[in-house]
C-alpha cells in the first residue's frame, strides 16, 4: 500500500470544502500511511473526522512538504495558494 501525503488548509471559515475532500479520501482507509500538511492549525478538526490514523505537518512553507515526497507516495494538492515550485534534483 502507498502512503498518502495531503497538502491542504482550511478551517470552519474558509477552505473547508478542500478539507472535507480529502479527508474522504483518507477515510478509505486503502494507505499505508497518511500525513497532513497544512499551514493551519487543523489537528482536532482531523481527529474529529478522520476515521483513519494520520500523522499532522504544520508547516510554514512548501520546502517541508516537498522534502517529504518520495516518487511511491500517492499525493492530494487541494488548494489555491501554493507559493513554490518542487526543488530541482
């Protein structure tokens, strides 16, 4: 089974829709692993609706996330702000 990486922020407010998308996706439960990145603090939002264990990223920008890929890894981007293209190997 592949690991799950989701990059996506929100909160009851904005981006909420993103959120629920892929927190669906994790809920099939089909991953070996899933880890969240998000600029926003939404640990207890995930643990109230993720029927799945998962581990949280907060992150300040995308060179964490993007360090976190490996070319096994199935990847959810959902999202409007994106700031960074992917380091260059």
């Amino acid at each position: 089974m592949a690991r799950l990486l989701v990059r996506a922020d929100g909160n009851s407010q904005i981006g909420y829709g993103h959120l629920m998308r892929c927190m669906a996706i994790a809920n099939e439960n089909v991953f070996s692993e899933i880890v969240w990145f998000s600029n926003d603090p939404i640990e207890d939002l995930l643990s109230e609706n993720l029927n799945t264990a998962f581990s949280f990223v907060k992150i300040d920008n995308e060179k964490t996330f993007f360090h976190a890929l490996s070319a096994e890894d199935f990847v959810v981007l959902d999202g409007y702000y994106f700031d960074q293209k992917p380091p260059v190997s």
